[in-house]
C-alpha cells in the first residue's frame, strides 16, 4: 500500500464565489499555494467564473412604433497578485439580450431580469503555484457595463440596472510524498534474522 501510494496521485481544490454587486464592481478572492512539502506539484487547473444579471428598460419616443433589441453587456477584467500569472482581458465577456421587441409610440417596457454567466479554465504553469510552506495569492475581477440597441432608429431612449460577480477555483494535481514505514511482519522478520545470527555466532 506504501509503494501504491508513493507513486499515485491526489487532488486537493479550492475556490471562492463573491456575490454579485451593483456595477460597475471591484471583487477580490484568496486561494491557497501548494505547500511544496505535500508532494511533487504535476498539474494546476485554474476555473474563474464571472455572472451578470440586468433589468433593461426601454422608452420609444416616436411617433410610430419602433422595433427594438437592447443588449445588456458586461466584460470582466481578471488580475492577481502572484507574479508570473497573467490573463488576456477582457477574460469574460456577459451578454443578456431583450431580443426584437417592438414597442407602440410613447411606450415603456422593463425587460428583466436576463442573466449570463461563463466560465473560463485554464492550466498556467504549475511550477508558479509550489511554496514550501504553502501561502495565498489573490485573484481580482473588475467590470465594465454597458447597453447597446439596434432598431429603433435612434428614438428608443434605455436604462439599464445591472449587478456582476466573480469567483475562481483551483486544482492541485500532484505526487504525494511519503516516508516509508517498515511493516510489522518485515520488522518481525527481520528480528529472527539477527537472533538466527546470533545463535549460529554462538554454536561457533
């Protein structure tokens, strides 16, 4: 069993989820290092997730009825403080739509909530998350919102009420290390040897 375990594997996982907030948002998570004592670090697998709800409301201000689609969106920004990971940002990119919609003259219509959530995994080099000793690093998203419209032909006035959050986890895929332990009945063994040794230095 202590040669199985010496080369198989473990997984050890971590994460934080922030709740979402009114927008424009700044959250901030800590995840654990590994502690290099545990073991040889083989693999990380980063996850880092970003969600968005939005109320959109919409005001034709024409004289005829217009149709509409408004687009609530919101990009989330990903930094952290452990040097050496780095993200392309925008990371994630939210999306919540009203869809074609037409509204009569002088018409106003909410549209909500619309939701969008994502999810990006990564695999960064694992040698940046091994520590004797183990520690945190903190992983930051920040937000840009924004509502887009086509249609309507520029007499279609929208307000947006929109709240996003963030969150990460990670994976440790890695070799434990182990000390071995001599077994009972090989200590046992072992201890006959020496007295046979013994007896035979003695018949001499």
């Amino acid at each position: 069993m202590l040669a199985a375990l010496s080369v198989g594997s473990a997984n050890a996982a971590l994460s934080f989820s922030n709740a979402e907030q009114t927008t424009e948002i700044s959250q901030t998570g800590f995840l654990d290092l590994f502690d290099s004592n545990l073991g040889t670090l083989t693999g990380v697998t980063l996850t880092l997730t970003g969600s968005e709800t939005t109320t959109i409301t919409l005001t034709n201000n024409a004289a005829q009825s217009q149709t509409v689609r408004a687009n609530g969106t919101v990009d989330l920004f990903f930094s952290s403080s452990l040097g050496g990971l780095t993200f392309a940002n925008p990371l994630v990119s939210l999306s919540a739509t009203t869809g074609f919609v037409t509204l009569a003259p002088g018409a106003t219509q909410s549209f909500g909530p619309l939701t969008d959530a994502d999810t990006i995994v990564m695999t960064p080099l694992a040698s940046l998350f091994s520590v004797s000793g183990g520690g945190q690093f903190s992983i930051t998203c920040e937000s840009l919102s924004g509502i887009s419209l086509t249609g309507g032909g520029g007499n279609v006035g929208s307000t947006q009420a929109t709240t996003a959050g963030c969150g990460a986890s990670i994976v440790y895929d890695y070799t434990p290390t182990t000390n071995r332990v001599p077994e009972p009945a090989s200590m046992a063994l072992v201890g006959l040897g020496m007295m046979g040794l013994a007896a035979i230095r003695r018949r001499k």
